[in-house]
C-alpha cells in the first residue's frame, strides 16, 4: 500500500480574496510560478476556465525525464476555494486543494496536496531521497514568486506525512 503524504502552505496575500483567487484561477499564471528547472509548459489552449470537469494538460522535465501531466479541476468555489486531481502523470494520487479566506489585511491563501508515490517500496526510497526535497523546492520557488508579483508574505508551512 502507498504512503500518502501530505504538504501545506499557507501566505498571506495582501489583496483582497476576489483578485487573489482571480490569480490563482488563472492556468497562465501557473508558468510564472512554476521554477524554470521543470521547463513547465501548459499545453491546453487558452482560455482555460477554472470550473468542475475541465482538464488541463501540460508538459515538464524532471531530472531530464519529459512528464505528461493532466488534471482534472474536480471542484469550484469562485472567491473561496478549487481543487485539481491527476489524471495522468508521475504520482499514484495527486490532490490539490487551493484555498482562499479573507482576513485582515487581504487573504489566506491555503495549498494543499495529498500524494502518494506509485512502486512501493521504491516509491518510498524515492520520497525519502529527493521527491520530498524537490517539492519543497516547488513550493518555495512558487511562495517567492507570489510574494513578488502580489506582495505575499510567507504564514506558514510544513510537508507533513499523513498516517496511513
């Protein structure tokens, strides 16, 4: 059985929740935040529009390996909250969670990823090596990112792996 992990970030985003989740829902920001080392490219045409049932497909290379990756958009909240799930691409399960509160001084922008790691065993070693790191750097790069387009701060983070 896969070991399901869990990762959370959470920044405060001085702006108010509409123009935050805007941004967020908004598939052609997702380059700007992505780090260049995964050479992200969305492949679906745009516009893209954030609702339940739409799929978006894109490319990356990871330690040079090309990935296809699609997602799914499972659920739609405007102003409050999206999910993505993969369809297809490297994780055995990947479950997004973007979250969106207000809050003194603009919005709490929550992410929240449940994944797990296809080949057992391997999937673990593989984890513990450098899929655990190398998400933190994702998330890192994409925290700065934020904070420089829309003037973000950094609330709070951890890759926290859940029971089970």
């Amino acid at each position: 059985m896969a070991r399901k992990h869990r990762l959370v970030r959470r920044q405060l985003i001085p702006r108010h929740v509409a123009e935050t989740f805007a941004f967020f829902a908004d598939a052609a920001n997702l380059e700007a935040i992505t780090p260049p080392f995964l050479r992200f490219r969305i492949l679906t045409p745009a516009p893209i529009v954030i609702q339940p049932g739409t799929l978006i497909d894109y490319r990356l290379r990871l330690f040079g390996w090309p990935i296809a990756w699609q997602t799914l958009i499972e659920t739609c909240e405007p102003n409050r909250l999206f999910t993505d799930t993969q369809l297809r691409g490297p994780y055995r399960r990947w479950h997004h969670l973007h979250e969106f509160t207000p809050v003194e001084g603009g919005t709490l922008m929550t992410d929240c990823v449940e994944y797990e790691l296809p080949c057992g065993t391997l999937g673990a070693l593989a984890h513990a090596l450098f899929v655990r790191r190398t998400l933190e750097r994702i998330f890192d790069y994409r925290r700065n990112q934020v904070a420089k387009l829309l003037g973000a701060q950094e609330r709070s983070s951890a890759l926290v792996d859940a029971p089970g």
